[in-house]
C-alpha cells in the first residue's frame, strides 16, 4: 500500500484471496493492519463505496478496530442503555396515568434520552456521506423515534388524570417503533441478530412496490365506489346523513371516508 496502487479490484481480490487461505486481520501486524485501512481511506468515495461492499478484509479489519476501541465499545452499550430506558417509559406509560399524575416523573427520564439521541443523530449525519445515510433503514427508525418522543414528552407533565385518544395514540406509534429501534441497538453487539434484521429489513424494501401498489388499488376502488353510490336517491333523501346510515347497506357509499374504510 504504498499509495500509488488504486486497483480496487485486485487488492480486492488479494484480500479475499488471504481469506480462503485463512489469514484474517488479527493474523496480520499492526503496520498491516493500518496500510490496509489508510490505502481505503485514500480511496474516491466510489472506490470506498465498492471496497464496503466487496471487500470482506477491510470490512474485519475494521470489525476489529471497532471492538478493539473501549470507547467504541462504551458508546454502543451506552446507546443501548438509553434505548431500553425509552422503552421502558412507553411500554409503562398507562400505568403511569393511574390517578396519581406520576407522569411527571417521566419527564425527567425521556429529556437526557431524547438529548442523547439527537446529539448521536446530529454527529453521525455530519460525518456520514447523505446517500450512504438515507440508505440505512436504522437512520430512518432513529429520526421517527426522536420526533415521537420530542412530540409525545410535553405531555408527560400535563396536569390531568387521564390521558386523550391522542395521546394514547402518539404513545403506541412511540412505544413501537421504541421496540423496533432496539433490534437494531442490540444487533450492534450481537451478530446473529443484526443479521436477522438485515434480512428483514431487506424483505421490507422489496415488499414497497406492493404497498404502494395495494395502496393506489385501494385509493382507486374507493372514488369507483363513491362515484356509484354519491348520487344513488337514498343519499339524496337522507337529511342528516350519519356513519351508521351509510353501513345500511353492504355497498353504499354516500361519504368518501366510508368508501376507504369499506374497501
């Protein structure tokens, strides 16, 4: 690696090469180890991009930079910790409207986690490529969970007894994707559950085609049974027309809401 070398396709193949023999990074000196990783990083961000994807020696050796690192190591089991405590304040939050108003103890919990989520976010968006960011579903679910929460902590000292039909919905959707987030938090330290989300997660992206293919179908045969029922006389004659009226009859549509929920 005497930085002149740019063929990534055949150190790409030397590296995997030494990998069917079976010399792996941690056979290798240090002084190996940092050429390869300094010879990667001199790379254009196509090259980087390619080295990622194909080639499985720099991907261990950085593995083992990572593991190696105790601050690494802290931060990602700081994350988790975190991560778990917000899951712990949405898995109980109906107990915490008992009549007591211990909601506001909640408060003080969900601030430091949501500071630390958006202080992880903000330093991993400055230094990561924006394509290589909006490709990683886990980005995705960390900045869903960050607007839930920001949005569904102001209520945690409201003074009242009970909490409103919003805010037991705003807490399901958090609570959710709260557990959803951390498959991906512990798939950082446990390989063969970071794999299993990967498979999913890939099995996800293939199924948006038939989402939104379901989802136009379903806009479509919602109109086509408005656009028959609208002006259908029973719609005409029914002066104050009420959601129960329109479920009279098996098909009759006299309000586009109840077209979609019908089909």
């Amino acid at each position: 690696y005497n930085g002149r070398n740019k063929d990534v396709e055949l150190v790409t193949l030397v590296h995997n090469l030494a990998l069917q023999i079976g010399l792996t990074p941690s056979d290798c000196s240090e002084k190996t180890i940092m050429s390869t990783l300094n010879w990667a990083n001199s790379l254009d961000k196509e090259s980087e991009s390619a080295i990622m994807e194909k080639d499985k020696f720099v991907k261990m050796a950085l593995n083992d930079k990572f593991t190696k690192s105790r601050a690494t190591v802290f931060i990602i089991l700081l994350d988790i910790a975190f991560q778990a405590t917000a899951v712990a304040i949405y898995s109980f939050i109906a107990d915490l409207y008992n009549g007591t108003n211990n909601a506001n103890y909640a408060l003080p919990v969900a601030i430091p986690c949501i500071s630390f989520f958006i202080l992880r976010e903000s330093i991993e968006m400055s230094s990561t490529p924006i394509r290589v960011y909006i490709s990683q579903a886990s980005n995705w679910v960390d900045q869903s969970q960050i607007f839930l929460m920001s949005w569904s902590v102001r209520y945690f000292n409201r003074q009242v007894e009970s909490p409103t039909e919003t805010d037991r919905l705003l807490f399901v959707w958090t609570a959710s994707v709260a557990w959803l987030n951390i498959l991906f938090k512990l798939g950082n330290v446990w390989y063969a559950l970071s794999v299993l989300v990967a498979a999913l997660v890939a099995i996800a992206q293939q199924l948006i085609p038939f989402i939104f293919t379901s989802v136009i179908i379903t806009f479509a045969f919602a109109h086509l049974f408005r656009i028959r029922y609208a002006s259908n006389q029973e719609c005409y004659e029914l002066d104050h027309w009420t959601e129960a009226d329109g479920w009279k009859d098996d098909w009759m549509s006299c309000d586009v809401t109840i077209s979609y929920l019908k089909t």
